[in-house]
C-alpha cells in the first residue's frame, strides 16, 4: 500500500471541508466566513449527523446533509428552565433577554444558555442550545483528507498551526 493516496473520508483521518450551516434558509454559519474545516473523523469533533454524513465522500465531492434535532444540538427541552442569582454575574455583564452566555454545569461541561427572563434577584436561563429542536441543512465539500499526527490521534483532534495542546 505504499504511496497510497488517500481519496476518501474515513475514520482515523484528519479531514478538510468547506462547509455552509442553513437553518430554514437562514445562513447560520461558513466557511467562507471562518474558513475550512479541519477535524479528526471518528472523534465526535463535529456533530454527529454531519460525521455520519460525510463518511465515505470523496475529496472534491460536494453533498447536501439534513441533519435531525436528535443528531444535532438535541431535542427542544420545555423544562430546560434553571435560575441564577443575580449577583452570581460580574457586575458589568450586560443582564438582558436573548443574550446567550456561557456557563459550566455540574459536570464540567461548557453549556450555551439564553436569558429569558431578568428579574430583580433571580435571573432565568433556557439551557436548550440556540440550536435544538432544529433540522440543520449541511452544504459539504470535502476538500482533503490526510492522516493525523501520532500526537492528533492520541488526542483526538486536530493540532491547528501553532496550537498545541
Ligand atoms: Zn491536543
């Protein structure tokens, strides 16, 4: 196999792609904006529905994927309701409806949340991400594929120019 050039999206493989996010026929997100994509398939570095969709596509292929709540950001929560007091945000921390913040739940995790409602002590969240409950709508192209480093591969991601961690 030696000399082998690698053609295709599969696991264990850092791949590359130029990708637009629409929701409805909203652009959410570009690479045009951003630039392309580099992640390690396999790794859940993106999610999931867009990982499943793009295995097996060849370099220089371009594809739409739907991608369902379930295998995006999740379901809509009605319940995803939680209360913080005010005084828990640094105090020049612009308290309003609609701004979306990031806070760390109980396991660590980085969680995207929105103020939905502000009051004179207690401040509501909605821990839904802005996402859920969404279809998202994937143009993809892939636009190389290569092998990571041993070092990506025991990481499990990519390793940016630059940018080690
Ligand atoms: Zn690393």
């Amino acid at each position: 196999m030696i000399g082998k050039t690698l053609t295709q999206v599969a696991e264990n493989l850092v791949v590359t792609i130029e990708y637009t996010l629409l929701v409805g026929k909203e652009i959410l997100d570009s690479s045009e904006d951003e630039g392309p994509l580099e992640y390690l398939h396999g790794y859940s570095n993106i999610i999931p529905g867009l990982e499943k969709g793009l295995l097996g596509m060849k370099v220089g292929e371009s594809k739409k994927v739907v991608v369902i709540p379930k295998d995006g950001y999740g379901e809509l929560e009605k319940d995803a309701l939680m209360d913080v007091p005010r005084n828990e945000f640094p105090d020049d921390f612009p308290i309003e409806e609609g701004v979306e913040l990031e806070i760390m739940d109980d396991d660590d995790n980085i969680v995207l949340v929105t103020i939905t409602e502000v009051g004179d002590e207690t401040i509501k969240l909605d821990t839904n991400h802005p996402l859920a409950g969404k279809e998202l709508n994937f143009e993809v192209k892939v636009t190389g594929v290569r092998k990571p480093t041993p070092e990506e591969l025991d990481h499990g991601h990519v390793h940016m120019e630059g940018h080690s961690h």
